[in-house]
C-alpha cells in the first residue's frame, strides 16, 4: 500500500512528466485550432476560387459568342496595361510586385495584405490577365488568399476579446496568412501539396510550423474546388508515359538548356524594368502594351485561336503536348512568350509569373524533344516545365511536386528531377 503513493510521486516528479503533458496540450491546440480555423479557411477559398474560375469561362464563352476574342487576341494586351497603369496610379497603389509583398510579408504579413490594398492588387491582375496580358492567374489568388487568411486571424483576434474559447484558436498571423495563400493554390493548380509548398517555401527553406497549416489548408481548399469544378488535372494529357535510362540521360542537357535560357530571361526583365521604370504608370502601360500588340501580331496570324503570348500559357501548354511542333515552331513560341512576358512586368503588368514560366519551359522542351527524336511524344514537353520554372524561381522540389500533381504521371518524378536540379544549379541566385 505504501508503494502506490510513492510510484505516483514519482511519476509526476519524472524528468518527462511535464514536458510530455506539455507536447499533448500542444497537440490538443493545434488539432483545435486546424479544425476549427485552417480547414474552414481553405474551404472558404477554394469555394471562392471556383466559383471566380466558373464566371471568368463564362465571360469568355459570352465573348466568343459574339465573335469579340478572334480580333481582340491582339488589341486588348495594349488596352489592359494602359488601364493597368491607369488604376495604379489613380488607385495610390503604385508599382507593384508579388515578390516583394511576399518579402515584406516575413515580417509583417497584416500590414501587407490588407484587405482593400489586396483587392486593389487584384483588380490589377484582372486587368493585366483578362485583357491578353502574359501573367498567371496564381498572382490575384495568392493575394487573395493571403488576404482571406488575415481576415480570419482578425476576426479570430476581436473573437478572442470577447469569447475565452476563441483564444485557443489563434495562431501566428504569418502562419494563417500562408495557409490562405496555400489554398488559393491549391484550389488554381488542382495541386494541393504543391500550394503548400509554394505557399511556404522560402529560399529553398521549408519550416514544419508554416507547412502544417498550409497543408491543411491546401487539402480543405482543394476538396472544396473539386466538388464544384472536377478533378481534371490542370496539365492532363492523353499520353502514358515509361520510365527509361534514355530519358534520364537527355534530361541532364535539358536542364542546362533551361538553366541558360532562364537566365536570359531574367535579364531581359531587369533590362526592360530598368529603362520602362523611369517613366509614369499610365505611359509605361501604353509603350508595354504596344510592343505587346506588335507581338500578338505573328501568333494571330500563323496560329490563329491559339494564344501564344497571352495569359498563363495552358492552351499552348495543351497544344505542344500533341506531339509533332517541329523545333523552329517551339522556339518561336518560346521567343514570343519570353518576350511577352518580359514587356508584360516591365510595362507594370501585375499577375504570377508561375504558369508563364511553366509555358515558356514547355516550349523549350517540345525543341529539345523535337530536336532529339526522342519516342514519348510530351513527355520532355513537361520536364521542360519543371526546370524552366525551377530556375527562375530558384525552387527544387516545388516544380516536380507540382508536376507531378497537375499530371498524375509518377514516371515523369526521375527526368524531371535531374533536370530540375540541374537547372537550379546552372543558373545563378540573384
């Protein structure tokens, strides 16, 4: 009898007592605040998403009806950024960029996405984007998504004055701000692990505190997307594709190709924000928008219905997975959209530069494919976009998970990974 007393102190007094009471409050807290607070968030915005997906393919078909998109292909792109730069510079909001907000964000993510100046950010990238503009339409999600999530934690943080229960339901405005952006995503790329990741991948660096929540997120987004739009995957192709030696091989060469046209690229961003920088908003627009018109010109008249410089880029992407683009095709169309994407952001235009980049490796895949004669029509199509996009993004693992996702083809995981890697490699960090 005298026993029990004292084997009970001596569980209490234990070295591990405390802190293996600590780790399960802590458990309990996060499982509380996902379920109450991460998992409604994402679903909120993936529902969102689709439904905004839904009205930007009705508008379109409207358009078409009307026989306005044949000709508008290549006036619009000059009207979108001279409206652009108008709504910047009348709206206070000024010079743009999705990178530097995600920056600023680090260390002061409320601040950052308020809700209006949000809005305002995303009206831009509706202008840019609908009106033929070389952006993806990852850039007003994140921005939306990421004002979402600060919303949430506001509301939480007045619950929390008022309610004691709604204390144990905040967390770190970083964190729910992530997990907003990781949904909207998620909910764009039908790729839920891919919008976590890039939601929270900093520099190469990914913390388990940030993507918990994101993931999360991400999963509760995508579900909610799915069951109002399918679950057809953003790059689906016909093709099922085979894991061999020769394909591993050549993806080597295809990443360093990537690697040096990424670069490129690169600089003729900087060299065209360098010198269109200096001049106001609205005129900026107009001298992108312009050279933009001049270069719709050739993609309208060649491929006519197909939009080679304008958007995101996924019917082009759809277009060279056929098969059959001889290689001076593929490098024409990666000339035009490298330089329309470039013009694009120089001339003010504000969108993601996820999906161009996606575009732009594609085609540079599809010469390479082309050039080499190798036997898996698409299959070096979609390596290509692995590494392109991960060489202007200075990102490793982002691009293969996303691949892999927008696909549902494993066997593309290995080139796609060497390719990547070695794109990475070659090109140099800014």
């Amino acid at each position: 009898m005298a026993d029990g007393p004292q084997r009970r102190g001596n569980l209490l007094e234990g070295p591990l007592a405390l802190p293996t009471r600590l780790r399960s409050l802590r458990v309990l807290a996060q499982t509380r605040r996902l379920a109450l607070a991460v998992l409604p968030l994402g679903a909120s915005i993936g529902l969102v998403a689709a439904l905004a997906l839904t009205g930007i393919e009705w508008l379109e078909i409207l358009l078409q009806g009307h026989g306005v998109r044949t000709w508008a292909m290549v006036v619009t792109p000059l009207i979108g950024l001279l409206l652009t730069g108008l709504w910047l510079q009348v709206s206070g909001l000024g010079e743009v960029s999705l990178p530097k907000d995600l920056a600023q964000a680090r260390h002061h993510p409320l601040a950052t996405f308020r809700l209006l100046p949000s809005l305002g950010k995303a009206a831009a990238c509706a202008l840019t984007i609908g009106f033929g503009g070389s952006a993806g339409v990852e850039g007003p999600a994140r921005w939306l998504g990421a004002a979402v999530g600060a919303q949430f934690h506001q509301l939480f943080r007045r619950l929390a004055r008022r309610f004691r229960w709604a204390r144990r339901l905040l967390a770190q405005p970083g964190v729910i701000v992530m997990a907003g952006s990781a949904a909207a995503l998620a909910a764009v790329f039908r790729a839920p692990i891919a919008g976590a990741l890039l939601a929270t991948e900093q520099e190469g660096d990914l913390s388990a505190d940030r993507l918990a929540p994101s993931l999360a997120a991400s999963a509760s987004g995508f579900l909610a997307f799915i069951a109002l739009r399918g679950t057809t995957p953003l790059l689906g192709t016909q093709h099922t594709y085979h894991l061999l030696a020769r394909e591993v091989f050549w993806a080597l060469p295809l990443g360093l190709t990537c690697a040096v046209a990424a670069s490129f690229y690169r600089r003729l961003l900087r060299f065209g924000r360098h010198h269109l920088g200096r001049l106001p908003l609205a005129v900026r627009g107009g001298v992108a928008g312009l050279g933009l018109l001049l270069l719709a010109l050739p993609g309208a008249w060649l491929w006519p219905g197909l939009p080679v410089t304008q958007g995101g880029g996924i019917e082009l992407v759809s277009h060279l997975l056929h098969g059959g683009t001889p290689s001076s095709q593929a490098m024409a169309f990666l000339a035009l959209k490298l330089v329309a994407t470039s013009l694009t952001f120089a001339g003010g235009g504000v969108g993601g530069t996820w999906l161009p980049s996606v575009t732009m490796g594609a085609a540079l895949g599809a010469a390479f494919e082309a050039w080499a004669g190798l036997g898996q029509p698409g299959l070096f199509v979609l390596v290509g976009t692995s590494a392109f996009t991960g060489a202007v993004h200075r990102s490793l693992l982002t691009p293969v998970v996303f691949l892999a996702e927008t696909t549902g083809q494993a066997a593309l995981v290995v080139p796609a990974l060497v390719a990547t890697v070695a794109a990475y490699q070659a090109t140099p960090a800014e």
